[in-house]
C-alpha cells in the first residue's frame, strides 16, 4: 500500500472508500479556488461522484498504473497528489497535484512532490518525471521550480479549461539530474 511519511506533519496515503467524504468536502469547500486551473472541478458534485474517482485510483494503483494519494497535514486531509499514469515502455511519469487554499505557502506541496519524485526514481526506477502547469499558475509552477526541474517549454493550447484553452509549461527531472542534488 502506497503510504509514505514525509515528515512530522505530513503523510501521504493512498486514497480509499473511507476517504470519500471528506475528500469531497474538500474539494466542494474549496470549488472556487481549485477552479480556476482544475477540469475536474464542476463534475464533481456528490459524495459519490469521489468514490468513482476514489474506485478509479485504486483500480490504477492495482494495476501497476500510477496512484492517488491523499496529502494529510497535521492528520487533516488538505489535498490530493498522483500519477496521470506510468509509460513502463519509456520508465516515465507525470505527476498532478492540488492543495486546499488555506494550506499553501506552507511548503506542504513542495515536500509532498519531493517524496513522491523520491519514490518514482528510487522504488519505482523511472527515469523521467514531468510536471505541466498552465502558464498563469505561478503557486503551481513554483512547485517544480522550487525543485530545481528543467523548464523544457511551452505547450499552446494544452487543455481545455471549461471555456477556453491554456498553455502548459512543461517541466522534467531526469532520474541522474535527482541524484546529484
């Protein structure tokens, strides 16, 4: 099971049935914020709607696919990071992640990314990981920055965000670059 200390404070753990709930609350407490850079957010309109994301990520995580794991700060869950998915043929990956308003600037996200890379190069043996923010999200572009990735440029147009298209910068860490630092 996917369930890894970070430090004191946080704890990543593999998102389950019993989180659903809360995890919904969550996300609905904080629909205004997550908005405005997540698709997601307007499909999600009941507690049942999570537990088919819920039932989706464990089915990912079940078949050597990636995971979903929820970020827990000081026992509360504050956020969600995982995989997109996991391209064996190429040992590579691409991480997403979102943290409630009222927890950022904490450095809660930077930490949980840090552990999460650890885990793809070390446990895992991937030697590529990807993060793509769109050009305007400074708090989530600040997050690959922040861990020293490559900016390896610019995708127009990446994705549909509810009505209208935004640019993704795309940012990478080569397994051999991770371990020099």
């Amino acid at each position: 099971m996917f369930n890894h200390k970070v430090n004191e404070q946080i704890q990543l753990k593999l998102l389950e049935p019993r989180h659903a709930d809360e995890l919904y609350r969550l996300s609905d407490n904080n629909r205004k914020h997550l908005r405005q850079w997540l698709p997601w957010v307007d499909r999600t309109q009941s507690v049942e709607h999570t537990r088919e994301y819920i039932q989706f990520a464990m089915n990912q995580y079940a078949s050597n696919n990636g995971f979903q794991a929820g970020i827990f700060y000081q026992d509360q869950l504050v956020g969600c990071i995982g995989l997109h998915q996991i391209d064996w043929t190429n040992n590579k990956s691409s991480i997403g992640y979102w943290l409630a308003e009222a927890y950022q600037g904490k450095g809660i996200m930077s930490k949980a990314c840090a552990t999460v890379i650890h885990y793809l190069f070390d446990e895992l043996r991937l030697n590529r990981v990807e993060i793509r923010a769109a050009v305007q999200n400074s708090k989530s572009r600040a997050i690959p920055e922040r861990l020293n990735f490559t900016n390896e440029g610019l995708i127009r147009q990446a994705e549909w965000l509810y009505d209208h298209y935004v640019d993704h910068v795309v940012y990478g860490m080569l397994r051999d670059e991770w371990m020099k630092h």
